[in-house]
C-alpha cells in the first residue's frame, strides 16, 4: 500500500474484490497435517507503530468510551505467524498467550516505551498438542478461535469441531496436551463456521460474590437460535446452561473479555462488499447473565474503515499500575498480503 492511500482506500478497493470476506467470518484453514510435535522455536517480530487511529484526524483520540493509547503493525519472516484469533495478558498487560487459527501458540511480552507499546519480543512459537501429545492439526482439527485463562489452566475453543480443550499451561507451558472437556447440549448444532468464537472465565479469585463464579462461557459467532440471537453457554457447577446474546445490525461475536467491574465487554464485527464493515463493542452486566436469558447492552466503541480497523478477533483488559483500564485488541490477517496483524490499545473511559 502505499502512503497516499488512506485505509478505508485500501480495504474498500479489497471488498470490491471480495478479497476480505472474513471480516465477517473466519474462512476454512487448509493446512498438511502434522504426524508428530514440532519443538517450541524462537521467533522474531517486527512492529511499526500507527500514530494514529482515525486516519483523517491524528488529533482524534476518543472513540465512545475509548482513548486511543497505541498501536503496532505486526510482521515476522516465520511462515507460520499470523491467523491470530486470541489473546490473553498478564495482570501487567506484558505477557500473553495468543493462539492462531492453525492451531499454533505464540508466548511473549509486549514492550512498552511509557503509555505506548514498541514492540513484541520473547516470542515463541509452537504447535497446540492434542491429548495423545500429537499436533491438533494432525487430527484435522483447525479454526482455534478462541481462549480463556484460569490461573494455571487454558481453555481453547475450536470451531467446526465444536470442542472445547483443557491444558495444564502452567505445569507445560505451549507442550501441554489439550484434553477435551464435556460439550454442553446443542453445542454440536452450531454452523461449522459460526461455531465457537470467544471463551471467558469468570475467576474465582477476582469475582467471588458472583453466582457466575468459576464458570466458563462460551460464545458462539454466529449460532443463531429460534429468535435469531446468538447462542452461548455457561459451562461449569451443577449442569451446563444456556443463555443468548441479542443480535442486531448484523454483527457477529468476534471475543470477549470481563472488566474488573464484573461487566462483560463483546467484541463484534461485520463485513459487506457493499461497504457496511465495522467494528464495535458492547457492554453488558454480568448480572445479567442467568440461564435462558437473552442479553443485551450499550455500545461503547464502534469504528468503520475510516479507522485504522482489519478483522479483529481477540481482546482482553488489564488494569495500568496508575489505574488506567486499557483494552488491547488483536487482528487475524487470515495469512492474507491484504490484511494485517493489528495490536492496539485503549483506555477506557467510565
């Protein structure tokens, strides 16, 4: 691309082609299969900072209840980087475990040159294992779309397949073996590309009071229920259960993340080739999470190709030792020369 066109230029002239259908959905991931595990490799990241995220107005930093902090550009020579469908940090928004829809880790540290990020290093890259310590994909299981933390223990959600996997990460680290937990009923009905697309944790150590406390829920993309909402589950205590997510405009689930509040922040996003692509997210109370209900909030962030957007995927928030909130999104490129891997971060404003 080159530096007299702006971003909504580029992505629109891609849509006319229908170059960039998976910023609506992910598309199918054809990969060889492996027959045995690969070792843990080093990799180098290189990053090239965005200045800004409204490519009209650099003076432009608010977006709804979001500041704009900063932002990076992220590219590797490794043949497998890319395809990021999920993340999660530390407590320090420095270390993270990001997951590809190939069915590979990436662990590492975000570096920071005050507020901004500068770059990405310690980075190492590995095949996700399945419980006979073979490779998922040697399986023919792909799409790992999305990922949850509990202190020591990992979840992955994996679309088409509809599993749900359990590691030890923190006995293993990226050598753990994926067992797969119980599918809750319907599970296996979802669309094989609509299927399971964000996974969270509602811990027990930060959410105590909370009846949600020690459950995990699971979000499909686009799993569309009688009402034409989208179908979620909450996984854990007596028996799984289910609950929707109130549909409109189009978007689909892309990920989702909790707030130290206890309210649950939806990622979502939409694609058209007739130019209705975008972003947001939404923000909705815990509390109101109980079985069968259909829940719904305010928008809080919602951005078009006038902004600095691509197909994000994942997104999670820590808490700055000055107080700030700040919530990082990540965008899968699809291994795509027209999209890119996005890592940007926001203040949220209360």
């Amino acid at each position: 691309m080159t530096a007299h066109l702006t971003r909504r230029h580029f992505l629109t002239v891609a849509a006319s082609a229908a170059a960039l259908p998976s910023l609506a959905r992910a598309q199918p991931v054809l990969v060889p299969a492996t027959p045995s595990a690969r070792a843990p490799v080093s990799i180098e990241i290189e990053a090239r900072p965005i200045p800004a995220f409204d490519t009209r107005d650099r003076a432009h930093t608010r977006f709804g209840s979001l500041q704009y902090r900063s932002g990076l550009v992220l590219t590797s020579r490794y043949k497998d980087f890319g395809g990021i469908s999920g993340l999660r940090l530390d407590d320090k928004g420095e270390g993270f475990i990001a997951i590809s829809d190939k069915g590979n880790w990436f662990t590492g540290k975000i570096a920071y040159s005050g507020d901004a990020m500068v770059g990405i290093v310690d980075v190492e890259a590995a095949p996700m294992l399945g419980a006979d310590g073979r490779p998922i994909t040697a399986r023919g299981w792909y799409d790992t779309e999305s990922i949850a933390v509990d202190g020591p223990t990992v979840y992955i959600g994996l679309e088409r397949v509809h599993q749900i996997l359990k590691f030890d990460f923190g006995r293993d680290g990226v050598r753990a073996k994926g067992e797969p937990i119980p599918q809750p009923p319907g599970m296996r009905k979802l669309p094989s590309n609509g299927s399971l697309e964000a996974l969270v944790m509602v811990r027990k150590d930060r959410f105590k009071s909370s009846p949600l406390a020690g459950m995990l829920l699971a979000i499909s993309e686009r799993g569309l229920d009688s009402a034409g909402n989208i179908s979620a589950w909450i996984i854990g205590g007596r028996a799984p259960s289910s609950f929707s997510v109130r549909r409109t405009k189009n978007f689909d689930i892309s990920d989702a993340a909790l707030l130290p509040s206890g309210d649950l922040l939806l990622l979502e996003r939409k694609f058209s080739l007739f130019g209705d692509t975008g972003v947001r997210i939404r923000r909705i109370p815990l509390a109101s999470i109980v079985p069968d209900a259909v829940i719904d909030g305010p928008t809080i962030f919602d951005a078009d190709l006038g902004y600095e957007i691509d197909n994000f995927e994942g997104l999670d928030v820590h808490v700055t030792p000055e107080g700030d909130t700040v919530l990082t999104l990540i965008s899968d490129d699809n291994f795509s020369m027209l999209q890119r891997t996005l890592l940007m971060q926001f203040t949220l404003l209360e």
